[in-house]
C-alpha cells in the first residue's frame, strides 16, 4: 500500500525524506544569531522577485574583536574587503 501511497500523494514523500517541516533545535530564534555564534549577524538576501534567502555572516575570530558591537553596515563592508570568504550550505533539511 505504501507506493500506491506514493503515487497518490507524492508531496508525502518529500515531507517524509526531508523532514523541512521540522525545526530543530526546538524554540530558537534564528533570526539572533548572536544568541547561538559570536561575531554573526542575520541578513536576507533577494534572489529573484518572490524568493528571499536568509543567511549568516560570521566573521573569523582573528577579527572578533573588531566586530564586537557593530552594526550590519559594518558587516556588510566586511564582505566586499580582500579577505576570503567561505559560503556553506547546510542542504534543504533543518533551518540555519
């Protein structure tokens, strides 16, 4: 009965294999990651008219001490500097 399940309901399966309904942690407020990781800060980025994509920006700890207080125009300015920057992607299941 599950594949004719399946075929009847394939966003069931989507649920089921990705497991996106679900937020864990529980009752953590992502968008204050200052909260969870020092040096962070929440920004959301336009990709195209309709989707809005939330990310992080963590500067390293080398410049930790530089950050402490700072605003998300700083940050912003941060990445547009020479220094390297590394983008991870934790797939579609979870949040930030």
């Amino acid at each position: 009965s599950l594949p004719f399940l399946i075929r009847l309901f394939p966003s069931l399966l989507n649920k089921f294999v990705y497991l996106n309904f679900l937020a864990f942690p529980f009752f953590v407020d992502f968008r204050r990651p200052e909260l969870l990781v020092n040096n962070t800060i929440n920004l959301y980025l336009t990709t195209e008219p309709g989707v809005t994509v939330g990310i992080w920006h963590t500067v390293p700890g080398s410049r930790g001490a530089e950050a402490q207080g700072k605003d998300q125009r700083w940050y912003e300015e941060a990445l547009a500097d020479a220094h390297p920057v590394i983008i991870y992607l934790h797939g579609n299941g979870g949040t930030r």
